[in-house]
C-alpha cells in the first residue's frame, strides 16, 4: 500500500479509447504499470492513497490493480505484459471529468444519462444486464453503466433503449480500447513512454553443452522519420546479443547507457564459492549495469571489465524487487536432445509464466535437489513481508523460485570465472 497525504479533486479529460489526462498526471492505456507508479508518487499532495492489489497465490490469474479509493479510481494492467489495460472510475462524485471542453462531472455532481447524450452525442441503443441489472451505454472504448429500477426491466424488450420516468444516474465509467470490455487486451507501449528508453518484446537463449552464455533481445524502440517538413514517430524492432565475456564497452554501445550503475559493496554469497576465492585481495568492486526498463540486470568484473553475469528479472507482485524492473520476456530453452538408449525429450522452456515443477519434473533437465535459500533485506529495514526465496541450480543458471512456484529470477553466471559464482 502506498499512503500519499492531502486531498484536492483530481481534474481529468477523457479520452475514449486512450486514457485521462490533465497537464500533470495522465494514465494512458498501455501505460507501463512502473511509469503509472512513478507519475503518481509525484502527485503526493494531491492524491490522498493508493492499493496495489493482486493475486499472491497465482499472480497470472488476475489484473494487477491499483486502486485510488478517495479519487473513485481504478487501474486495471495485464496479468503477463503488465500494461495499463482498463479505467475505471467507480464513483464519479469523487472526480471532475471533462470531455472536449464540456463537463462531465465536477463539484460532486454526478451525470445522468441525458448529460452523458449531451456530452458524447448518438451513439448505438443501449444494453441491459440483467444478471447485474444495469443498463450499459456503450461508445467505441468507453462505457457507462446506469443501475436500473426492477420496475423498469419488466419493460425491457429486445435491444431497444429504455423508458425512464427519473434519468438514472452513471454508477461507472470504463475507458478501453477496441469495441467491446469483456474483449479488450492491453494495447502496446504508446510512443510517449520511449523517450530515452528502450524496451525488449522478447529474450531468447539456449542451453547447448550445458551452458548458456547468450541471449538475443529483440528490442523496440522510437524512430522519428523526416517526411518533408512533418518528423513523424514510430516504432522499431532491432535486434541486439548479450554474451558472457563482452565488454562493458560493448554492452553501452549495444544496449545504451543504463538507467544505473550500482557497485557491490561485498560478496555475501562467497561462501559458497571454492576456499581459494573466498577472500578477496582486490580493492576493485565489480559493478552493475542496470536497465530497469528491459528488466535485466549486467554484472561487470571489476578488473576486467566483462560480463560476468546476467539477471532477468520477472517482477512479479509478490517479490521483494517488485516495481523495480519492468518484465523480462525471455525464452530460454533447453534439453530436447536423445540421450543414450532413452527416448528423446521434448525441449523444455524456461519464460516468466512457467511454474517451477513444471520444469523441475522433465527428464531432459538436471536439476540441483536441495535448494539454496535467500532471504532478503534492506540494509535500514530488517523486514521482507514476502519471506525467503529458493535457488536451484541449472547449468550455469540459478533459478530463483518464490513460495508460489512461479520465477523471480533467472541468473546467468560464467562457470570458468569464480568470481561470477558470488
């Protein structure tokens, strides 16, 4: 939960089909939920209080949602691409909207349905539910819902609009995109949010020989293109490797310069590293390059400045680096070779939706049996509310696994450098 003081009427214009917005704060659809996060962190004096809520048992199961209980606003964002996928607005006497200069709502006042046809014009006969007995007035990515007097849907005959002796009141508004709300899926990133940022559709690797040490991005990002005297924006694919070795140089003039640089103040996992490593003589500290928007994390040796390790980060809602990292969308593959005298397994692969006994159950992948627990804290806050995590083993790979089966982390170490093993 994040607490945010002061309370002041938020004033936003509709737009159907694209989101709300005013000169300071706009939620559009599409929106990243971190950047949604971000804008309203910066509006505490306006917004009074914010829930994130979600599923800790299946995180995939339902919408990842932020609620504004005192500002009557509700952010729906996709279970997998973590978008902003639907607006609500539950009470409309806690928010002042406007559309195309005209009033919709304010000063408390909710609208009717004849300020609704004033404001938005014809539009097709609305449509009564009966199973929550509501009447539905629907425009192309907008909806409004009026409840309906039971006296009034004994009247209710085919699709035709209804009778009302007193204009019922809007009890919800929906902003969407395409024509219908029960159909409606998270549009892609609008270009707005890629200035200076770069985002990955997808990762990929495979494990050959037992190690995997690259991974291809297919990466987006704005292009703005002359035609004439108009600059027009558009998106790019591009496709960028990672490997284990490059070096730092490399990975900037690849990727770009990382949103930070985050040095390691020592090695709490050394222990675990062979006797003749565990102490370290060296003044150098290896260093982080984090690119928070691809959700990948690049550890750099701080002597020879190369790759020595690589985190994709899935950041679900119930991990303790959550909201930190967008979602990595790998696709790491592995096994599907015959082994001697054995019929030939079916490749087994490793994305931010697999569930870890799915994975650990196939044949054609070796598994560490006991796993290594990680419990996590802050160094002013000896508290983690989500509790420990488990890391397996694969390969060169250390899969961290949350309470709820499903993967925080995918770790790529180099195995020829002890280093890369703390």
């Amino acid at each position: 939960v994040i607490l945010l003081l002061n309370s002041q009427m938020l004033e936003f214009e509709i737009f159907p089909e694209r989101g709300i917005g005013n000169d300071s704060l706009e939620f559009t659809l599409g929106m990243p939920f971190q950047f949604a996060v971000t804008s309203l962190r910066k509006q505490h004096l306006t917004v009074q209080s914010v829930n994130v809520v979600y599923n800790d048992v299946d995180p995939l199961a339902n919408d990842l949602v932020l609620q504004l209980p005192h500002d009557g606003l509700v952010l729906y964002f996709d279970s997998n691409s973590q978008s902003l996928k639907v607006i609500e607005v539950f009470d409309l006497s806690l928010i002042s909207l406007k559309y195309c200069g005209s009033s919709v709502c304010s000063n408390g006042v909710v609208p009717t349905i004849e300020k609704i046809d004033h404001c938005f014009g014809a539009t097709h006969p609305g449509v009564y539910d009966p199973v929550n007995q509501l009447f539905e007035l629907k425009f192309r990515g907008l909806q409004f819902q009026f409840p309906v007097d039971q006296k009034v849907t004994n009247q209710v005959t085919g699709l035709g609009a209804i009778q009302f002796q007193t204009a019922p009141l809007v009890s919800k508004m929906h902003i969407y995109s395409g024509n219908s709300l029960g159909d409606t899926a998270a549009p892609t990133v609008p270009l707005q949010y890629f200035y200076g940022n770069i985002f990955a559709e997808k990762v990929e690797g495979e494990i050959k020989d037992g190690i995997l040490d690259c991974l291809t991005f297919t990466l987006m990002k704005e292009e703005i293109v002359s035609s004439g005297v108009r600059n027009t924006e558009r998106r790019k694919k591009i496709q960028r490797c990672m490997a284990l070795g490059d070096s730092c140089q490399q990975i900037i003039s690849m990727f770009g310069s990382p949103n930070k640089v985050f040095y390691k103040p020592d090695d709490k996992m050394r222990i675990h590293t062979p006797s003749g490593f565990r102490v370290n003589d060296n003044k150098t500290s290896h260093y982080f390059l984090n690119y928070f928007t691809l959700g990948v994390d690049v550890l750099i040796d701080g002597i020879k400045h190369v790759v020595i390790k690589m985190v994709l980060h899935t950041n679900y809602p119930c991990h303790y680096h959550f909201n930190i990292y967008h979602r990595c969308h790998f696709s790491i593959k592995m096994g599907g070779e015959a082994a001697p005298n054995e019929d030939e397994e079916p490749p087994v692969l490793i994305t931010p939706f697999s569930k870890w006994d799915t994975i650990s159950e196939s044949r054609s992948v070796a598994v560490s049996e006991r796993p290594v627990v990680l419990n996590r804290a802050s160094s002013d806050n000896n508290t983690n509310p989500f509790g420990p995590t488990f890391c397996y083993n694969i390969a060169n790979c250390i899969v961290e696994v949350m309470p709820n089966n499903y993967i925080a982390a995918l770790t790529i170490f180099d195995n020829r450098n002890p280093s890369s093993q703390s």
